[in-house]
C-alpha cells in the first residue's frame, strides 16, 4: 500500500513541475522579442515558436507570434554572418541549415573556410605527430646501434 502511495505522489509531483513549465512559458511576462532572438543565435529553427504555441493554446499573448519573428529575424541576421559560419565550420560544429537562401552564401563561405582551417590544423597535427615518432625511432636506433 505504502508503495503505490509514493507512487502516486512522485507522479502527481511530475505533473505539477510541469503544469509550472507551461505557464511558466504562457507567462505574459516573456520577452517574445527576446526569445526570438535567442533561438536564432542558438541555432534553432523557427519552428520553436510552435512550441509555445502548442503548450499555450489560447494563453498565448497576441502579439507573442509577431514580435518572436521580429526577434528571430534579427538573430538569424547574425547568426547567418561570414564569422558565425567561420566559427562553426573551424570547431567541427555541423551546419544546421536554418540561413535562409537570401543571406545563407556569406554563413557557407565562412563555414566552408573554418571546416577547412579546422582540416589543415588537424593534419599539422598529425604530421608533427609523425615526425616526432620517427625522431624517437631514429634515436631509439641510433642509440641500439651505440649499445651494440
């Protein structure tokens, strides 16, 4: 008995944290401007909002929709710099495909010159790694050869 009690309690407490979620997502006091921006500069697609929608229903303040794309727009806008694509494409990071066609060209050209700044670094590294082996296989010889 004892056992479904708290059974039934650990559920009951797993709902309530996520009644709070929701409205806490619902709250009229979110920066929907903000929040657009925020999910652009993350990487995210647009499609986020639809979310908040689901979650909201009705809740959801009027003018939230509008000015998310007013902020995400302004956060695509940096996202999708020469730099940004730099950035990505020189830590490994996969392209997530969310620049729109019109600004995507300066994001890829950035992103193409850092996947390959990363590539050249990473033979640099492992040629030196090479070289440094053979070093010690040639003083491991020479040194074999001394001893013998």
């Amino acid at each position: 008995m004892n056992k479904h009690l708290v059974l039934i309690l650990g559920i009951a407490t797993l709902l309530g944290c996520n009644t709070t979620t929701s409205q806490v997502e619902c709250d009229n006091s979110i920066d929907w401007l903000s929040l657009g921006s925020e999910v652009a500069l993350a990487g995210k697609s647009v499609r986020e909002f639809d979310k908040y929608k689901a979650s909201c229903g009705d809740g959801l303040p009027s003018d939230a929709q509008a000015l998310y794309l007013d902020g995400y727009t302004a956060g695509i806008k940096q996202y999708c710099s020469y730099e940004n694509g730099f950035k990505l494409g020189e830590k490994g990071i996969p392209d997530p495909q969310i620049c729109p066609f019109e600004i995507r060209a300066e994001f890829d050209k950035g992103f193409r010159i850092g996947a390959l700044e990363r590539r050249e670094k990473q033979q640099n590294r492992e040629l030196a790694e090479r070289e440094k082996d053979r070093a010690l296989i040639s003083s491991d010889s020479a040194m074999s050869s001394v001893g013998s």
